[in-house]
C-alpha cells in the first residue's frame, strides 16, 4: 500500500449541504498521493450518508466518528490518525483549487525551511457562487510574531498546509479555544522560530460564507483574541511584550470592523478609540485600519442622512 504523503483532514459537523463539494474538490486533485480522513464530530443531519459513497469507492477516503468537541477536537483527532508527512487542514463547508495540494506538496518539497504553505483565498456564497472577496494573505510586517498578532494572514482554518513534525513539535490545537484555535496555531510555530510561511500568490482555497456564520459576538471574539495574545506573550515574552501594544491596536480595529458590520456604530466607536490609545501608528500605515477609522467616525453622519432620506419618503 502506497504510504500518502499528504493527509487531508475534514472536520464535519451538520455539514450535509456542502460536504459533498468539499470531497470532490479533494478528487479532483492533480496530485493524487493523498489520504482523506473525514472525522465525523457527532453530527446529526445527514452528513455520514454523504460521505459513505466516497469511502465505498475510493480506499483513499476513511471515516471516523467521535462525540461532538467542536472544530479543535476535530482536527487533533484526525491528525492523530494521520499518515502522511503533510497536513492538510479542509474544512467540511470549503473548496479546494484542483492545484491546491501539488503546489503546496511542491514548496514543502523544494524548501525544508518552510514549514507551512497557503495561498490566496476566495469567499464562495452559500450556494457555491463565488464572490469578490480575495483575501491575499500579505503579512503587515516582516517579524513574523508581529504579522500574525495583527491580522490573521492565512486567512481561515481551510488554507494552510504544513509538516507533520510541527504537529510533534508544537502540540495539538487547544480545544478550550471555540474561535481563534487556528491563529493560535500558527502563533505557536512562529514562536519556535524554526519555521517559514510561504504564501503562495495564486487563489487555491474558497472558504464558504455561510448564513450561520455570519453572526458574531464581539465581547466573545474579543474574550478569545484577549486570550490568544496573552498566551502568545507568555511563551515568548522578549518577542511580544514589545510589540503588545499594535497587538492590541489591531484587535481594537477588528473588534470596530465586527460592530460597524453589525450596525453598532457606538461599540464600533468605542474600540477604535481604544485602537488609537494603543497605537494610533496602524491607522497611517494600514489602509484596512484608515478606512475602518474613516468608516466610523463617518457613521453617525451616515445614519443621520438615511435617517433624513426616511423621514423625506415618509413625508411625501
């Protein structure tokens, strides 16, 4: 039996409507020396039926079933059943480029220095349609730590690539994080600074928006991004303690962002504010955090003028 030298793990929880595209996206793969272990997280729809078919027809594909624990839980299991050199990470709802693992399998090759690999990524609707968002995965810094405190440059849980050792070397993803296990992660190789990211400029992964998830608690995203950069700081405190502060100013931004997108332009005020105290220099060199600056403290003239468009069509 030809040992697989990538093994693609699949989280699945309720995931019946899209599991199916996720594992056709992984048969349609260029590169074919691969394993697929889907690990069923305690679903109820039917997800499992789905994926039956797959792992009928193809030894490549295994199923494994374990009690609900969420996305972390999930993930660490798979790759404890793993035999591959390389991980990959696709989550039950995303899609992969036909090209995504021969690229990727390819710089891993060609580079022992790197030891994760992602690429440019596409939002897809609900139904599969794509959209105009790219994220371009572009670190705002040089120092690694750094980059990675201030935005999440892979981009989502679906994008990255990496070496089976790191696994070994930096332990398994924390299951008491619900949101954020995924920056954590990478936070965790950069501290080793023993490994690279290469970003790989062409759009090989879409990361599905779905209407679920379009909900946010902002006081939760805040409570876990608070955690995760605490904890960053305490492994390597000579690295993050200096830059703590644009950390923190880069979470503030973010938090705004998520309540300017959830039409509280008064809570979106209140964290850009605490953004400008931390580090007010984001805002000149980051032209995501000008234009969340401008967006805010333009809101209360916005709803002022909807307000006066209403009252005008109201009148008439």
């Amino acid at each position: 039996m030809l040992v697989p030298k990538v093994s693609v793990i699949v989280p699945a929880y309720n995931v019946s409507a899209y599991i199916e595209d996720a594992l056709r996206s992984l048969e349609r793969q260029t590169f074919q020396n691969f394993e697929v272990l889907i690990v069923n997280d305690g679903s109820t729809d039917k997800t499992v039926d789905i994926v039956k078919p797959f792992v009928e027809k193809d030894s490549r594909f295994r199923l494994l079933h374990k009690a609900n624990g969420g996305l972390s839980s999930a993930r660490n299991y798979g790759i404890r059943h793993a035999l591959g050199e390389y991980i990959a990470l696709l989550d039950g709802d995303d899609v992969y480029h036909q090209d995504k693992l021969a690229n990727h399998v390819a710089h891993l090759d060609h580079n022992p220095k790197v030891g994760v690999v992602y690429s440019v990524s596409r939002a897809i609707r609900d139904d599969g349609r794509p959209t105009f968002i790219h994220l371009s995965g572009k670190q705002v810094n040089s120092n690694l730590l750094l980059a990675l405190l201030c935005k999440n440059f892979v981009g989502h849980g679906s994008n990255a690539i990496f070496r089976r050792c790191i696994f070994s070397e930096v332990g398994e993803f924390d299951e008491n994080l619900r949101s954020l296990e995924d920056i954590d992660y990478w936070l965790r190789i950069a501290a080793t600074q023993n490994w690279e990211f290469y970003r790989e400029p062409r759009t090989l992964c879409y990361y599905r928006v779905r209407p679920s998830g379009l909900s946010f608690n902002v006081e939760q995203m805040r409570y876990y991004n608070t955690k995760v950069i605490q904890a960053a700081s305490e492994r390597s405190p000579e690295l993050v303690e200096p830059i703590l502060p644009t950390a923190y100013a880069y979470m503030y931004r973010y938090l705004s962002r998520l309540s300017l997108q959830g039409g509280d332009s008064e809570k979106a005020r209140y964290f850009v504010d605490l953004a400008l105290a931390c580090d007010k220099s984001i805002f000149f060199h980051d032209i995501r955090s000008l234009l969340t600056l401008i967006a805010v403290y333009l809101a209360p003239f916005a709803n002022f003028a909807i307000g006066l468009t209403l009252s005008s069509v109201k009148s008439k």
